[in-house]
C-alpha cells in the first residue's frame, strides 16, 4: 500500500533564558520594546507534522512518500529520512526560501517568546499529487496533514478529482479555519484525524453533529489523551483502543504523529482498525518516553515485548508478522 503523507516540514530551534522576561519589562515602555536576552543554550529539533508522521512510518518499515516544501537548507534534514526509510523524492525544494522554522525562547518561569516563519512551506501549494502518484506508480491513499492552507485545499481537491482516497487531518490549522473550509478538507475524507479538543470545533466550527459527520466520512478517528483511541463509522460500534504502559513521560509532542503514523502502517500492512490502532498508541508511547518528536529508537524486540504487554499474544503475532 502506497500511502503519501503532506503536510509541514520544519525545524524547532528552542532557547533557554535563565532569567525571568517580567524583569525585562518596564511597565511604562511596553509601547517600545527593545529586549535582547543572553540564553544558556540552544537545542535544534527536527519537525514538522508530515515530517514526523513520515519518520515513525519509516521507523516501522512502510517506506512513506514524504510530500511537502522544504527549503535549499534541506539536505541534512533529507539524508536524516532518507537513512531512516522515508522517500523524500517529492519533497519540493524553494529556490529562494528557507525551511519553515519555529523559534522560541523560554525563561525560568515557562513563559515563551516565540515566532514561526512558514519559509518555504508556501510552495506547497505548487506541488501536484499526480506528479507524485506518476512516480510511484499510483497512490492507495493521501494524508493531507497541517500545512499551507491553500495547499490543503488543492490537494483535498486533486485527491477528489481524481478518486485518490484521503485521511483529513487539520491538526494546528483547524484554530485559523472556518467552517467552510473545514467542511471542504472534510468531506468525503477516509479518514478524519483529531484529538478531543478539535473533535469539538470541528463540529461547532461547522455546525455538522457528530452523526452528520460520521456520514461524510468513512472513519472518524479521535486520539483521547491518556485514555487511548476511538475509531468511529456510521452505524457500527466504535472500536477503543487504549494506551501501553509509560515507562516515563518526558515530552508529549509529537505523540499524535506518532499515532498516526502507527495507525497508517497498520493500514499498509492490512491489519484491522483495531490492530492499528494498538500499533499507533504503542509508537506514541515511545515518543512521550522521549524528549524531541523524532530522537526515538524502535528496537523490535523492546517493541514488540512492550506491546504483546499491552494487547495480548494474539494481537502481537498478527503484527510481527509484519514487523519483521
């Protein structure tokens, strides 16, 4: 199964100021600030949604096709994928900007001062599905993740006309749609990602019900935090699927790409919903254990040894199966 993830591909750049910025701050001169803070370190993470979905995928063994816009500073970033299973033949490279970057600086209290720079991720509009599908030899499915909006749409839209099943997953851009426009990504989607909290404007944003909803897509899959996962379609039972054991929590982001990455390989291998549904909480749980969304290690036996724990002898042998 051939399955193309879009979406951002960014880098973090995270500081840390060992002081507090209220102390910075003269009360009478907010309307001219002019601060410049000395940080203790600064710590470079590689990210971006498609990016790190693409990673677990590959981490897993099902060579995604990484789809988005990155700029001409990618080439370390590409050979990161490339060793670790991703295709990266699709990846759109600007001639004149930057990959997208998240910069921010936080001080002794947890307050941030932080600033994203969308760069090259603009250009993803200008990326056509066929091109990708043409090289790959057709594509079973498309996950169109958080990324430029207007490159959202096209690619929602190439995805329809062309009868390319597609998972809609708005993820950070849901704050900035409105419903029409989320009602357009939605539609007729395979499968609809989010967590609980999008769950809820999703629906108030526009004005389906939860029933309504379940008919214009085929899944509705809700990421529950600590309680796991409901996979939801018209007229059936919901199937739920709960988290492995933590051994530790260091750091929850980029867990719901790790879901969804275990969740996708699960379909590429054709086991059931359920089955990868376990597949994708087992792999958030190694991110959750891990501090940055890709500086996690899937040793199989570890892997599988966690995860015949959590779901049974039976679950773990229609997985290993596919593992390897």
């Amino acid at each position: 199964m051939r399955i193309a993830v879009t979406g951002s591909i960014a880098t973090d750049h995270l500081m840390t100021f060992p002081g507090r910025f209220a102390d910075q701050l003269v009360a009478d001169q907010l309307h001219t600030v002019s601060l410049s803070f000395l940080v203790d370190n600064l710590d470079v993470r590689r990210g971006g949604v498609a990016a790190n979905i693409a990673f677990g995928m590959g981490q897993l063994g099902t060579r995604p096709i990484l789809v988005g816009a990155a700029g001409f500073d990618f080439d370390e970033y590409r050979a990161w994928l490339d060793r670790h299973g991703v295709d990266t033949a699709s990846v759109r490279i600007s001639e004149t900007l930057h990959t997208a970057r998240f910069v921010c600086t936080t001080d002794a209290d947890h307050n941030q001062i932080g600033s994203f720079y969308t760069g090259a991720m603009s250009e993803a509009r200008l990326i056509e599905l066929k091109t990708v599908a043409d090289r790959v030899g057709g594509l079973d499915l498309v996950l169109i993740g958080a990324d430029d909006p207007e490159g959202m749409l096209r690619h929602t839209e190439e995805c329809r006309s062309r009868a390319i099943p597609f998972a809609a997953d708005f993820s950070q851009q849901i704050a900035r749609m409105e419903g029409d426009e989320i009602r357009t990504l939605m539609e007729g989607a395979t499968y609809l990602f989010s967590n609980e909290y999008e769950k809820g404007l999703i629906e108030t944003k526009t004005g389906w019900s939860d029933a309504e909803i379940l008919e214009k897509v085929g899944h509705r899959v809700t990421t529950l935090g600590s309680r796991g996962v409901r996979i939801e379609r018209a007229g059936e039972d919901p199937i739920e699927v709960g988290c492995a054991e933590e051994e530790r929590k260091a750091d929850p982001t980029g867990v719901g790409d790790a879901f969804r990455a275990g969740f996708l390989s699960g379909l590429a291998w054709g086991v059931s919903l359920e089955r990868a549904a376990q597949v994708g909480c087992m792999l958030a749980t190694l991110v959750i254990e891990t501090v940055g969304t890709q500086e996690y290690q899937l040793r199989r036996a570890h892997f599988m040894e966690r995860f015949t724990k959590a779901y049974g002898d039976e679950a773990a042998q229609e997985v290993q199966a596919h593992l390897g």
